[in-house]
C-alpha cells in the first residue's frame, strides 16, 4: 500500500514538473506571454532547472525559436522520474547494463504521456470553454495552444450542423494515443 502511495505521489510531481517545462517550452514556441496565468505558474516551477540549462547551451541554441533549454529539462526530469520509480520498486538494487535500456524507455515512456495528457486537458478545456464562456481570455490563450494540433484535422474533418467536431477527434486520438502508451 505505501508503494502505490509513493508512486502516486511520485507520478504527481513529475507530472506538474515535467507539464510545466513542455508547457512553458510550448508557449515560448508560440510566443505567448508567459506574465500572466498560466505562464507565471509554468516558469515559478521551472525556472530552478530551465535557467542554467539555457546558460548551458550554446548560444545559437539557447536563442533558437525552440526552447531547448525547456524541453531538455522535460527530458531530465522524466529520466530522473524513471530512476526514481526505480528505486521505488527496487529494481536499482539489481541495477546492470542491461537495465539502462529500461530506464531510459521509462523515462521516454514518461515524458510522452505526460506530453499527451497534457495535450488532452488543453484540447478539453478549450472546448469546453469554446461552449461556456467563449468571450474569456482564458479561451483566447487556449486556442492559440490548440490550433497547432487542431488545424491539421480541420483539413478533413467538416463542420457539421455548425459544430466544429476536430476538438472531439482529436480527445480520441490522444486517449488512444495513451492506451497504447497503457
């Protein structure tokens, strides 16, 4: 029982964590200003390891369009996240080459769920939203984070009855998306 309680509260943090570097590296990308919610909250989590990781890099990096301080830090933490689930279940005390592949995948494992949960609460909130209360900025910021990966889907998928169906789809494909991550 205490596992599963440490686990869960490990899955907890490093969610947030690791969430809040992809979404700042996100926002950055689209070049949202990161001074009002959710931004304040993205780079007070994030700062501690994204600053000197962007001191670290090499200028033509660190100045790039792609925050690449931010998503290696999304990186880091998920193999960390992977290290310490593993000193969790004890597996690091049998630790041999040969579990190094099984870390690493941990830890990629992580990060892509992470990316398409996070993914999926921005998708179903905007739509929501795009029902409730369409006028609030809190709309306006969640539709510039969703129409990078609605649009493609707009291309093929009609309007139907006045009701823009690509936000449903798209919940689906990232619930399946997560199944088979399961």
């Amino acid at each position: 029982m205490l596992i599963r309680i440490l686990s869960f509260l490990l899955d907890t943090l490093f969610f947030v964590l690791i969430g809040s570097a992809l979404l700042r590296a996100w926002m950055n990308r689209l070049r949202i200003n990161m001074h009002a919610q959710p931004g304040v909250f993205v780079m007070a989590v994030s700062d501690w390891l994204v600053k000197p990781l962007r001191r670290a890099l090499p200028k033509s990096v660190a100045q790039s369009r792609v925050d690449w301080a931010s998503l290696l830090a999304a990186l880091l933490l998920s193999l960390l996240y992977a290290v310490l689930w593993a000193a969790l279940v004890g597996a690091l005390l049998n630790l041999t080459a040969a579990m190094l592949p099984a870390l690493l995948l941990t830890g990629l494992k992580m990060l892509l769920r992470v990316a398409l949960q996070l993914a999926f609460a921005v998708v179903l909130v905007y739509a929501l939203i795009s029902w409730l209360q369409p006028g609030s900025p809190m709309y306006g910021l969640l539709g510039r984070l969703s129409e990078p990966l609605l649009a493609p889907l707009r291309r093929f998928i009609p309007v139907i009855g006045g009701i823009d169906l690509s936000a449903l789809v798209l919940l689906l494909l990232l619930q399946i998306g997560l199944m088979v991550l399961g």
